[in-house]
C-alpha cells in the first residue's frame, strides 16, 4: 500500500484569534503544524506527507517545518473542502496513492494507535474516522429559552485524521456539488455511497479552534513532560 497524509493548512483561523492562523502559531516552543507533521511522519504506515496551504504562505511555512520532509506543498482554497479537493487533485498530478489520511494541520497531537485503528479498519472499507463520544446532556435551544433535548447515545464527535481508499475520496470530491458545504470529507464519501467506519480518536486529538485551547494544550504537553 502507499498511504499519504494530506495536511490541510490553508484556514485563517478566524476563531481562534490571535495574529497569525493558528496552525502557525506555537504550543510548547513548537509550531502547531510542525507538531502535526511530526505526529505523521512518526508511523511507519505512512510513507509522505502533502501539504496544502494559503497563498503566499510558502516562506512562512518553510521557516516552521525547517528540513522536514513534505512531498509536496498546494495553494488551498476559500472553504476546507475545497482545500483538500486541491491536494486530493494535486497528489493524483502526482501518481496518485492507495490510501490517504486527512488531517487537520490544526490538531497538533496525533496518538499513533489512532493511525493504526484507522488503517486496520481501511482493510475492510473505503473510509474510516476517529470519534469520541458525547458526554456532556445535549439540548436544542429555541433563542435563550431550552427546548427539547437530544438523546446523546449513539452521538459522537468526529475527529481527524479521515482515511480513506484514494481513488474513492477522489471520486467522491470530484462529484460532489461545489454549491453545497462539507464540514469533513467523511460525509462526501457517504454521499457517494459508501460506509464510513467508526474508530475510536483520542481527547488529545482535539482541534485548536477557540483561543483558550492553545492554554490547554500547553497544559497537555506540559504534564506530558513530567
Ligand atoms: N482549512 C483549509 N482551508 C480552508 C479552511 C480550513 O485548509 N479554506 C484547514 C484549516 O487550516 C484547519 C482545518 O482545515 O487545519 C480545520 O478547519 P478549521 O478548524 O475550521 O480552521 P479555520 O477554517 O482556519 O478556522 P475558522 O473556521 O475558525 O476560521
Ligand atoms: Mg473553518
């Protein structure tokens, strides 16, 4: 098999604030995406790493990974489905693969055991996802007043990386309505027929997506050290 990673690195970062995307900014003296690429080339099941990123992001980019091996870099685009339509296009360019594992560049801790539930899981089935499970109550809100709660069995909260058969990602970007919005490539897939596996991801895979997770994961990496 040639599996790769297709990093996606072309976001802003709008909600996390702060005067750099967040996937640039550093967590324990290391740059997030610097942490994500670590976290990818470290399992031996995955033999390259694609990255897609902003425009005029190149040099930026470069002086954060430093000599770390990318096998090749794509300018993304305005909405992350898009982003990873561009380095889903950009590896086919380049001989394709067999399978690929995509990542958010904003998810600095990958736990490897994560990549082996999703790959042992790809033997049987065009795409697989890591989640976790809901805790806490859930309940619709009708402006400031509660309405109707939500039964949270059977809820997960889905993570990435998202591994998937390539040639079936492709396929499924490629006939995907551009007029609609995909939150992850996990619905594109289901979209185009198939099932989806559900692994179990990890509490230390969570996105950096509001300002105070960037204190959290100093927190992790800091009682990671003791
Ligand atoms: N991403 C991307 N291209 C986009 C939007 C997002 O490559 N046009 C990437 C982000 O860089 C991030 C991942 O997709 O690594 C997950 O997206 P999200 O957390 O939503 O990041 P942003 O879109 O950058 O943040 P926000 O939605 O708060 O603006
Ligand atoms: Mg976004």
């Amino acid at each position: 098999h040639r599996t790769l990673a297709l990093l996606v690195a072309a976001g802003t970062g709008s909600r996390a604030g702060g005067n750099i995307p967040k996937q640039f900014r550093t967590v324990g003296g290391k740059a997030v995406i610097a942490h994500a690429v670590d976290a990818l080339a470290a399992h031996e099941g995955i033999d390259a790493i694609h990255l897609v990123i902003g425009a005029g992001q190149e040099a930026q980019v470069r002086a954060l990974l430093g000599d770390r091996a990318i096998a090749g870099v794509t300018l993304g685009a305005d909405s992350r489905r898009g982003s990873v339509r561009a380095g889903l296009e950009a590896i086919a360019a380049a001989g394709g693969a067999d399978r690929v594992l995509i990542h958010d560049a904003a998810r600095p801790f990958l736990p490897g055991a994560v990549v082996d539930r999703l790959l042992g899981a790809l033997d049987g089935a065009q795409g697989a996802i890591p989640v976790l499970p809901v805790a806490d109550t859930l309940v619709r809100g009708e402006g400031d007043v509660m309405g109707e709660g939500v039964a949270r069995d059977g809820l997960f909260r889905v993570q990435t990386p998202q591994a998937f058969r390539f040639d079936t990602i492709l396929a499924a970007h490629r006939g995907w309505d551009e007029g609609r919005e995909a939150t992850d490539d996990a619905q594109i897939l289901k979209g185009w027929g198939h099932d989806v596996i559900l692994v179990a991801g990890d509490e230390g895979l969570e996105k950096l997506t509001y300002p105070q997770d960037f204190a959290r994961a100093e927190a992790r990496l800091a009682s990671a050290r003791t």
